[in-house]
C-alpha cells in the first residue's frame, strides 16, 4: 500500500499528504527494525514545511519511538515529553495517553516510580474518560505503588481486572497481574488469598520473563510465615533457587541473607559458587547482595581475609546503589516539580485568557450602549 501511494500525484504534489507518507513509512521501517531507513524518512518529513497539528504529533512521536529504540533515552523523552505538552494544549486526549504511557514507562525503567505514576495515572484517567481497559497499563501503575510500599492503591486497580486474576488465564498480562497481586496481598498481610494464588498457579504454565518474579513471591511469601519449613522448602525448590539466582539476589536479596542466616545450606542452592560471567552487568544492588551473602560464607566457614574481600566489595556496591537510588530520588522530585510548574504556568495562562475575553466582552457591550 505505502509502494503504491508513493506513485499517487496527488501526495506527491501535496505537502500534507506527504507529511502523512513519510511517516507512515518512518513507522513501517521501525516495525521492520530498520532503523535508518525510518531516520531517512524522519529527515524528510522535517523537510516539509506544512503539517498540522495532529501531525506535528504523530511526528513527534515517531522521533520519540526511534530514538527509544536507538537506546537515547533522553532524546526519546524529549520528543515524549514535547508531545505530551503539545497534545495537552490541542486537548488531544487519545495522543497524550500514548505520550503518557511512553514517559511513564522511561521513568519506570529508571526507577523513577513517582514520576512514572504521574504519567500512567494521567494515561489511566484518560482510558477511563473513554470507557477503554488497557490491563498493561494498569498493571504498570500497579506496581508503581507497589514499588512506592503503597499497595492499598494498587490492589483496587487490581481488582479491576478479574478476568487476568482468574487462575486459568495463562496470558502474559495474566500471569503479571497475579503476580502484583500476591506481592500487595503480602504486603498488607493477607496471607491465605496469596498462598491460595501461589499453589494454584503452575510454573509451567507461566511465562519465561516472568518466572523469576513469581519465584520471588513465592520467597516473600516464605518470609511472611517467620521462614517456617524453609529446610523443606529449600530442598524441594533448589533447582529453581539455582535458575533464578539473579532475580533472587535482585529482588530478594536482604529476605535470601535472612534466609541464610537461619539456614546455611541455602548458600549451596545459590548459583554464585563462581563468579559468573555476566557479573559486570550486574546492577549495584545485585551486587550488594552478591558479595554480602558470600562475605558471611566465608565468615562462616573460618576464611576471615576472603569474608573481608567480599564485605568491602559489598560496600562498595552498596555506596554505589544509594549514590544511584538518592540521584533518582532528585531527578524524581525535579521532574514532578516541574511538571507542577508546566500545570501552574497553563493554567494561569488559561485564566489570563479567560479574563482577556471577560473584559473584551465588557467592552463590547460599552461600545454598542454608547453607540
């Protein structure tokens, strides 16, 4: 279809039409992973000097999508975030929900969680203006609170999706939304709903990336109870324990060292006996937890210089982690304080023009009553 409008005289002849052609095919080559080729087409629609409102938008956000997938987060939030103020000004509600779910998603990769509520809850107040359910979305706001320690506002939106949370609903989006599910209801200490979720759910049936998150709630859960029968658990998960190693370390790296503390052989279960390859990748708070659960192994086991070798590197990623966690902190703050400003500065703009047509209207009508 886009080789055939390519021949059509009338786009070729049409500043407006063709704004739309280039970026559609801007768009099918980034389907396609062709990344320069959809720049190519990108650089001529920057050519063209028409274009409207709506497709300044699709633009942006066609520049925004090919620099997220170029790994240049921040020119890919830039175009984002200038569409997303511009679809605010246009009043383009079904534009600024995808602009929404693109910030919200940069932020929550950054771990930038109030910041990435903001954006979701703006995108989910949108969906529900129109009546429309989108179920990744809610449980990406889900789990903002959740990672906020704020589940008393995830679980109703959890609820809103029953359908996800029945336990024969094997889908991708099911499977997450079960999980978020049991991680809230163990927070607020609703134990037997989680435990009930977590027996009827089959590892199997669960999708591959999401299989580490579920064994970690089986963990917490484990946790909740005081570690009760944690020898009998550890012996009948240990192949898992071994194949979720990272996810464990990451996500449940304290609650492990608990474990540990109280059962030793846990350490035999870990899959850290030898420094992995993929080390390097780790992030510094898998790392943290990586040296601090060896360190008391070696401590254990009488190797004093070794658990001293492993406590400073634990440290180490540990001052790294906060350095990290406390920017994000600040980079969360200024972003929210920012797009407070952003609010304040169009509202005030809307109540000077509001005021503006008052004292025209004022005016108009002294005119008409002099003349």
């Amino acid at each position: 279809m886009l080789t055939n409008a390519r021949k059509s005289k009338h786009i070729r002849k049409s500043p407006f039409f063709l704004n739309n052609h280039y970026s559609d095919w801007g768009y099918y080559y980034l389907w396609e992973g062709k990344l320069d080729s959809s720049l190519h087409y990108i650089r001529l629609w920057d050519s063209l000097p028409t274009r409207d409102s709506v497709n300044n938008l699709i633009g942006l956000q066609l520049k925004g999508n090919y620099h997220y997938l170029r790994n240049n987060i921040d020119s890919a939030k830039f175009y984002f975030s200038q569409g997303y103020r511009f679809a605010k000004q246009q009043k383009n509600l079904p534009i600024q929900e995808r602009f929404a779910n693109n910030l919200g998603a940069i932020a929550f990769q950054a771990s930038m969680y109030g910041t990435a509520s903001h954006y979701f809850a703006d995108a989910y107040r949108i969906n529900a203006k129109n009546e429309k359910k989108n179920k990744m979305l809610i449980n990406n706001l889900a789990a903002c609170y959740l990672n906020e320690n704020d589940p008393q506002k995830a679980i109703p939106l959890l609820l809103s999706l029953k359908e996800s949370l029945d336990v024969n609903n094997t889908s991708y989006e099911g499977a997450l939304s079960k999980i978020n599910y049991i991680s809230a209801l163990i927070s607020i200490k609703d134990l037997n709903p989680a435990k009930e979720l977590l027996e009827n759910m089959n590892m199997n049936d669960i999708p591959e990336s999401l299989q580490g998150a579920f064994f970690v709630q089986k963990l917490k859960y484990l946790q909740s109870t005081g570690y009760a029968d944690g020898i009998t658990f550890l012996r009948k998960e240990k192949e898992n324990i071994k194949k979720f190693s990272r996810d464990i370390l990451h996500k449940f790296g304290i609650g492990f060292v608990q474990l540990y503390q109280k059962y030793p052989e846990a350490y035999n279960y870990l899959n850290i006996e030898n420094t992995p390859k993929e080390f390097e990748s780790f992030d510094p708070k898998t790392k943290h937890h990586f040296h601090k659960i060896r360190s008391l192994e070696f401590e254990r086991n009488g190797m004093i210089k070794q658990a001293l070798y492993e406590l400073r590197n634990a440290n180490e990623s540990l001052r790294e982690y906060n350095s990290i966690t406390d920017s994000l902190k600040v980079a969360d703050t200024r972003a929210n304080i920012a797009l407070v400003e952003l609010e304040d500065q169009l509202n005030q703009s809307t109540k000077e023009l509001n005021y503006s047509k008052r004292i025209n209207e004022q005016n108009r009508i002294s005119i008409l009553l002099l003349a």
